[in-house]
C-alpha cells in the first residue's frame, strides 16, 4: 500500500524553488562574472552567451520571480494552513545526530514523525539563508531603479550580505542533495519528491510517530 507524503502543490512549491534556486546560483556567479575567466564554459555548446553581463542580470531577475513567488506562497499557505511539520523541535539537534549515525551504520535509529529531526533542522537552516538572500536582493532591485539613490556604502554591504548568502545556500544545496543521493535510506523520500507517495513499510519502519498518527486519523487501516 502507498502513502500519500506531499500533496501535488507542495511537489510543484518544491521544485519551483529548486530549480528556480539552482537557475539563480548559476546566472548569479554569471553575473560576477566568472564564466568569462574560464573559457571553456563559454566553449561549451549552448554556453556561449554564459560571458554576457546583462543576458545574466536579465534571467536573474526572471528567475528571482519565479523563486520569490514561491516561497511567499509557501509562507502564506503553509502559514494559514497551520502546518507545522518541518518546525524543529525540542531535543532535535541530539535525536538528529543518532538518525545521522545510524545512516552510517552506527546505532539504532529513533522513530520519526512525518520528517526526520535533521530535516527540520536543516528546514530552518536553509529559511534563514533563503530569507537573507531574498531580502538583500528585493534591496538589489530597489537600488537598481532608476529614481532610487542607495549610498555605496550601503549597497556594498548589501552586496556583500547578498554573495556570502548565496555561497551558503549553494553549500546547503549541495550537502540536501548530497544527505539524499548518498544514503540509500532516504531514497525512498527522493522517489516521493516525484510521485508524492511512500510505501508503507517505509513508513511503518521509519516514520513510527506519522505512522500511529495516520492510524488515529483511519488513513491506515490496522
Ligand atoms: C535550491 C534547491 C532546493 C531547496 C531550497 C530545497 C528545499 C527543501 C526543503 C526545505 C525540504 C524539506 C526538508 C528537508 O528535507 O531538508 C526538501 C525536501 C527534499 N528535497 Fe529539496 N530542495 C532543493 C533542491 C532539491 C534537489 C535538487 C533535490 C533532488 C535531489 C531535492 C530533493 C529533496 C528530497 C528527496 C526531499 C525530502 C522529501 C521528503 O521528506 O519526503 N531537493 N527540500
């Protein structure tokens, strides 16, 4: 039997943000510009125009809608929803700890709700980063209008806050990633992020605290 784990809307919030997210990485760093510096990138097929300022600036802005539009929808769905499963809890830094033990082999991993304590942890994590870069760029977009007048020095912090921010999210990027491919564990939550569904022995096995839950509420039978 198959559980449902992400609704379609949730599935398409998700990979808005991701793709809209990785889209934002590689025309930011385009905007440095650093592609220019390293020439086979622009000898890449398709990637001739990688060296070209303002084609970057131009997709940056187009993908920032799309991204922005994404996590306000987010925010306010989830925030009018109530929804709280990914809000870290008390005692989650040690309980993910063991669950990131025992993806190594190391110990007994503890039940989990809906999701894994290290998830929440790094739900947090990766808002703050996200928060930053966003409100560092809605600055950017300001300054970068016409009758606006932004003090250098202002605007260089700005900048700086906005880059350093960008450099996290690309590591906190890298290590989602990196926690999904690596561990075979978690890939039944890589499928899901497709299909929305988990089978039930995952859940049963691994999610223990969802799995009573969805019991209560009839959405499994005993
Ligand atoms: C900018 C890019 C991305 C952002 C901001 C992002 C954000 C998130 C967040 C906040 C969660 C929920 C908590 C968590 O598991 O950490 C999540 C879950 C997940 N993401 Fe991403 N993600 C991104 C890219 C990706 C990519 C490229 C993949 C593909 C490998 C991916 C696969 C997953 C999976 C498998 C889950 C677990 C879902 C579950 O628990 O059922 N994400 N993502």
């Amino acid at each position: 039997m198959k559980i449902r784990r992400h609704s379609v809307i949730e599935l398409a919030e998700h990979w808005t943000v991701a793709l809209s997210g990785i889209m934002l990485l590689f025309t930011g760093i385009g905007e440095l510009p650093l592609y220019k510096r390293y020439y086979f990138i622009l000898n890449i097929p398709g990637l001739g125009w990688a060296g070209d300022y303002f084609k970057h600036l131009t997709l940056h802005y187009i993908f920032a809608i799309f991204f922005l539009a994404a996590i306000i929808f987010h925010v306010l769905y989830h925030g009018i929803r109530g929804d709280k499963g990914l809000v870290p809890k008390k005692g989650d830094t040690g309980r993910s700890v063991k669950v990131l033990l025992a993806m190594v082999g190391i110990g007994e991993e503890p039940p989990s709700e809906k999701y894994l304590p290290e998830q929440r942890i790094a739900y947090l994590g990766m808002g703050i980063i996200i928060a930053v870069l966003t409100l560092t760029g809605v600055v950017k977009i300001i300054k970068n209008l016409p009758f606006v007048y932004m003090p250098p020095f202002l605007n260089g912090v700005n900048t700086l806050v906005h880059t350093l921010a960008a450099f996290l999210f690309l590591l906190a990027l890298i290590m989602h990633v990196g926690v999904v491919a690596l561990f075979k564990s978690n890939w039944p939550l890589l499928k899901s992020m497709f299909t929305g569904k988990v089978d039930e022995k995952y859940v049963r096995e691994r999610h223990g605290i969802w799995y009573e839950e969805l019991k209560r509420e009839g959405k499994i039978d005993e």
